[in-house]
C-alpha cells in the first residue's frame, strides 16, 4: 500500500495517480530558502497543449507554503514527464531522453556554471532543476516555472527578428565554448551524448522519424522543383546510413555539445518594460548532443529565424556566433588552438545533411499552425492529415522556394 501524501494534493482528473503520492518539501525549501516552514497544499494541472507538444505530458504545479514567519507564499513549478501513450513511452525509453535531460540539468549544467563563474562570469543556461523528495520510479524532469518571472516563448510561426537571433547565438555561443571546455576538465560525455540516439540498434526506428515521403510527395508539385525532387527522390534509401555516419564524432574537429532541438519553442524570451529582451534561457535538453556546432546552427537559423533574413543574414549570423564563440573560448582558458571561422563554415558545408533535415522535416512542423493533429504519431504517418498539412502550408512552400535553391547553391544537397 502506498503511504498517504504529507499534505493535500489536488489534481486534475486526466493526471496519472502517482502524482498524488509527490512530496515536494526539498525543492519548496531549496528555492524559497531559510525562511521555508512547510507546504500546506499543492494543485497540479494540466499544462499540455494541442499542436504544442509532441512527446510528454506537462503540468504546472502551485505549492502553497507556509513560511516562518506566519505569511504565505506560492511556489510554481514545471513537471514533464511521459505521456499514458505505450508506444511513446518505449520510444522514449529507446532514446533515453529523460535520463539524459535530468543529467544535464543536475550535473553537466551547474558545472558549466561553475567554469563560468571561475572565470569571472555569471552566465545562465536553463530554468532551475529540482527532484521530488523521494525516488517514485518514474521518468520526471521538474523545473521552476519561468512563466511566473515574464519568460515566454517567441512567435515561432513569424520567426524571430535581428535582437531576437543576436540574444540566441550569443548564448548558444557561450553553451557551446563551455562546453568543449567541459570535456578537457571533466572528460568525455559519454555514450548517451556522444552516440546518443544515433546508433546503429536504432536504424529501423530512425528510418520512421525520417522517411521524406510527404515532402518529396508535394515537392513534386512545386513549381521550378523537378530537379531537386530527382536529387533527392530515392534519399530515404540512403539517408539514415550517412545521417549515422555524419553524427559520429571526429575527434579531430572542433566540437560541442549541441543543444540538440534548438528552435522557438524550447527558448524563452524576458522582456523589459519597453519589450527589449532582459533574458534568455534554453528549455528542453533531452535531445543533446555531442558533435559538430554546425547542428545546433543549422537547427536553430533555419527552424527559427524571420523567413525575410534567414538566408540573406544567414553568413553574418555565423559571423557573429563566431565572434562570441572565440570570446568565451579564451575566456575560459580553452587549452586547444581556437577554431577558425574558415573551420566553422568548413563544418557547415560537411554537414549539408543536417540542413537539409532541418528544412525537410522541423521547419515545416514550427511553422504550421496549432492543430488537434499535432502528435508524434501523425508525424511519422506520411499519410496522416498533419503530414499533408505540413508540407501543403503555403507559408512552408514560399520558404522553402528560397531555401531549395541556397542549399543547392552550396552543395548541401549533394550527401549521398
């Protein structure tokens, strides 16, 4: 029999059971401080949103606690954890993203904030982590609410503005130097980020997530497309075999550790009183991944950045990632020869597979509208009616009319 919770806990109906068993004390005390006496009740809701998320359940949590001196406080935080779905919960597991996100939030990330602060600077890379007060063996990761200090999310559909990308690559580029400096203090990452999900066990489920066959079904029809559509027509035979091949690490080049999933929604944007933005912060790390930078360049400008200046800015965005990167890098006493921008923009042009995944198959979902289909399932299901919606955007055509021919141009659809 399971003990009865130490205090009361409403929950919404459609929440699993075992959150009723939660307690939450050593979080409470750790984010108000001494001045914690105890909680007195805790709600937790449904936060989940239809055509927002894919994978995990989330909620939002009010603790309301009692301090020492007799007043009140509320406490909000953020769960994630699986979704009731079998199916998503084994893919889930397969590709160990809750294992992984909780180690970058418990120990790869407060230990780059230490490398920071020893060199002098104060950075910040996520919300603040917490665990529950006892092991309740199930995936979790639980964060403070950023929703309650003003972050939130960019419009991810018009796409992010000039101070918007300048905010993104400038902390990305502190991310990525802190993190090859990690490596030559801490070592190496090990297997969940250095080979990650991309392992040959996981080829047949990788040729699922990846099959092109709703893109290549409307790029047929696009105007002015014929010879990229017989470029890339017989690709899915071919594509998961060097996207395993690309994401082996080379030791020989400069390396980071990715982000992994870096578009709009997994960022978070505080504003001042007149809208310029105070902060940023990086959400959702569970797909991390040790290797080229070029990934998490390609991921986030042609997932994210305003249709109007992501090709035409595109080479000053590298530029100024660049920048930012060599800083933090002799900042932080970076023991290797620096890399050069030649050797980034070297990166960029090896890895034309990485861009073509990009615009293939997470632009296309950013961009469309919220929808009751939205799910992982109908993702993988090209037949499915979100697929058709992704590809048959008229926001999604009129890009990718402009970033068909600049891949082209730069040889980053010749991978085969």
């Amino acid at each position: 029999m399971a003990p009865a919770p130490k205090y009361n806990i409403a929950l919404d109906s459609n929440l699993p059971d075992w959150l009723k068993q939660i307690t939450l004390d050593a979080a409470v005390s750790q984010a108000i401080g001494d001045d914690f006496l105890r909680v007195s009740s805790v709600k937790i809701e449904n936060a989940s949103q239809s055509g927002e998320n894919y994978s995990s359940l989330m909620m939002r949590i009010k603790v309301e606690v009692e301090l020492k001196n007799g007043k009140d406080k509320n406490l909000f935080l953020f769960l994630k954890t699986c979704q009731a779905n079998e199916a998503m919960a084994q893919i889930l597991d397969i590709f160990r993203i809750f294992p992984k996100e909780n180690e970058i939030y418990h120990k790869i990330l407060p230990r780059f904030k230490q490398l920071y602060a020893d060199a002098g600077k104060t950075v910040e890379f996520s919300p603040k982590a917490y665990k529950f007060d006892v092991d309740v063996d199930k995936d979790y990761v639980l964060l403070e609410d950023l929703s309650t200090k003003n972050y939130k999310n960019a419009n991810r559909i018009v796409g992010l503005d000039m101070d918007h990308m300048h905010a993104v690559l400038k902390k990305m580029a502190e991310y990525h130097a802190v993190s090859a400096c990690y490596v030559e203090k801490y070592g190496s990452y090990g297997e969940d980020f250095n080979v990650g999900m991309f392992s040959e066990k996981n080829r047949g489920i990788l040729n699922e997530f990846n099959k092109s066959t709703g893109f290549l079904t409307q790029l047929k029809k696009w105007p002015n497309c014929s010879a990229y559509y017989e470029k890339l027509a017989n690709s899915d035979d071919y594509l998961v075999s060097r996207l395993l091949e690309d994401q082996r690490v080379n030791t020989g080049e400069f390396n980071v550790l990715n982000h992994g999933d870096c578009w709009s929604n997994n960022i978070m944007f505080q504003y001042d009183a007149f809208g310029k933005i105070k902060d940023m912060l990086f959400v959702d790390f569970a797909l991390g991944k040790y290797g080229s930078p070029a990934n998490d360049l390609y991921y986030f400008i042609l997932s994210s950045c305003s249709a109007d200046i992501k090709l035409t800015k595109f080479d000053y965005f590298i530029r100024f990632y660049y920048g930012h990167l060599v800083e933090n890098l002799k900042l932080l006493q970076y023991a290797r020869p620096l890399p050069k921008l030649i050797n980034i923009h070297g990166a960029l042009l090896k890895n034309g597979l990485a861009a073509y995944m990009i615009a293939s198959k997470v632009l296309p979902a950013v961009i469309l509208d919220k929808s009751e289909e939205s799910n992982l399932e109908n993702y993988t299901n090209h037949k499915s009616k979100m697929v058709y919606s992704m590809y048959s955007n008229p926001k999604y055509v009129k890009q990718m009319l402009n970033i068909l021919p600049w891949l082209d141009n730069r040889g980053l659809l010749d991978w085969k």
